[in-house]
C-alpha cells in the first residue's frame, strides 16, 4: 500500500496517476486487442448471447471489448 501510495500524486485523481505510470505498461503488457477477442468468443459462447441482444459494457480501459462486440454486431 505504501507503493501506491508513493505513485500518487495529490493534485491527480487516483486513475490519472495509475495510468501514466510504468507499473500500469508493466501489468496490462499482455492486454490487447487478440487477448480481448479470445476472452469475448469465449464468454459469448458460454453465456449463449444473440446477436439482437443488447449488452452493456461498463468501461474501463481502451474499449477493447466493445469494440469487438460492436463488430459482431452487438448492441
């Protein structure tokens, strides 16, 4: 907790220190595009969805996944 602590900075919100630091690139390194579409295949197919379902994705982060949900023709 002291780590993170240190990354703050009092004139930013927590969310404005987060992403400018190199933990962040450290951490979601690995994230992108292709890892998002994997993870969306997958819980499409597992939650049975339709096309003409409307899904609401809470954001955080690029879009990644709704911009791939979005290109399957979700709403």
């Amino acid at each position: 907790m002291l780590a993170f602590k240190k990354i703050m900075n009092k004139n930013k919100d927590w969310f404005e220190s987060w992403f400018d630091t190199s933990y962040y690139y450290i951490l979601y390194a690995h994230r992108d595009y292709s890892e998002a579409q994997k993870f969306i295949q997958n819980i499409t197919a597992v939650l049975n969805l339709k096309k003409d379902d409307i899904l609401l994705d809470l954001g955080c982060g690029k879009g990644r996944h709704a911009i791939y949900l979005n290109s399957l023709g979700f709403n």
